[in-house]
C-alpha cells in the first residue's frame, strides 16, 4: 500500500528519449527530427557568447570545442520560425531549428534572470509582452508566467 510519500525515484525528471536510428510510428518525421536536435543539444560541451545588446533575444556565437567550429545563432523567438543559425543543418533542414539553436534557447531558460524575457514577442516593431498583443508566438511560456491569459 503507498505510504503517501514520494520516493526519489518518483521525484525525478522522466524525459522522453527518442530513438536515433528510426522514427517512433506515433510521431512525424518534423517532430521527431526536432526532438533529435534537442536531445543531442543537451549532450554538447558548447560554449555561447552574447554578441547583441538583448540578454535573451540577441545573437549569439555558438562553440563546439570539439570540432573547432563557431556559429552565430539569432533568437527572436522561443518557437521555431523567426530564429537563425548558420550552421549548415540549419540551411538545409527545413525545420527552423538546429542543436545550436535548441542549446542557446535551452541554456536561456535555465538562467532565471531571463525567464520574464522570454514572455515578451520580439518583433521589429513591438516588443510588448503577449499579454497585450493579439500574436501569441511565445504563447506556451506566456501561460506559465502569467497564469492565464
């Protein structure tokens, strides 16, 4: 019978891995090629440097000290669509996103100082928080934030 307290193993992050050599028949090809970017990203020993003037929606150059190679990765949204990244995966993939991109924007979010900055919709014109804009790119944040909307 539970004993109503959690183990450490119920408290522990469970993160969804998916496979590297297939595609799981429940998930696009999109999805899961995103995924893939993400869960290789978490693993890399890359370094980042804020080459703008915004802590959170800037440029950014992105080492991988292993293969010698830096990028210059453009955030301007926590979704995918608005971002760049020169790398040539990004060019070529069609999915708005790279491992470059998906660890700069992950390494922005753990840094507490810049989770309010992600509620804010970075445009040419606005840079007005969601709440008082009628485009809600960076919607899903904006709820965790603000509560509700």
């Amino acid at each position: 019978m539970p004993s109503g307290k959690n183990s450490p193993k119920d408290k522990e992050k469970k993160t969804v891995r998916v496979p590297y050599h297939h595609k799981p028949d429940e998930i696009p090809i999109d999805v899961w090629q995103k995924a893939l970017r993400r869960q290789f990203a978490e693993t890399q020993n890359f370094t980042m440097k804020n080459i703008g003037s915004h802590p959170v929606f800037s440029d950014f150059e992105v080492h991988n000290p292993q293969s010698g190679n830096t990028y210059m990765v453009s955030v301007r949204s926590e979704e995918t669509g608005l971002n760049f990244c020169t790398c040539p995966d990004f060019k070529i993939n069609t999915l708005g996103t790279c491992k470059h991109l998906e660890f700069t924007i992950s390494s922005l979010k753990n840094i507490n100082a810049n989770v309010a900055s992600f509620c804010f919709l970075y445009t040419a014109f606005t840079g007005r928080c969601c709440m008082g804009s009628l485009t809600t790119l960076i919607f899903p944040l904006c709820l965790k934030i603000h509560g509700s909307l």
